[in-house]
C-alpha cells in the first residue's frame, strides 16, 4: 500500500472542493496548485505519473470526507 504526504493530499482535495476543474484535468489541477501556492502537489504531479495521482486523489477523497 502505497503511502502520500499528508500535505500533497490537504492540497489536492482543496482543489476538488473548491469545485474549480475537474480532477481527471492533471495539467488543471497542477495549474490551480500553482496558483494557490500549493507547491507539494505540484511537484508531486511533476515527478509521478497519472496512475500514481489518480490513486493519490483517492486516498485523500477516502481520508477527507
């Protein structure tokens, strides 16, 4: 089972909150991190793959709601 840092996964869902974009939209949700200064998710969409932030993007939707 693979383990995300708490804080890419804080960000992460505040975007999908906020309802600004669609979060299967990876190159939106970066743009939106950028900016809102959210600087772990960026770096987190910059060096893991698609699979990799769809399973992190479900883990923080299980965690936050």
């Amino acid at each position: 089972m693979t383990e995300y840092d708490d804080e890419v996964m804080q960000q992460q869902e505040a975007i999908r909150k906020s309802g600004m974009t669609n979060m299967f939209n990876i190159q939106r949700v970066k743009k939106i991190a950028q900016e809102m200064g959210s600087d772990e998710l960026v770096e987190f969409i910059d060096n893991n793959d698609s699979d990799a932030y769809m399973d992190m993007a479900e883990k923080a939707a299980e965690r936050y709601r």
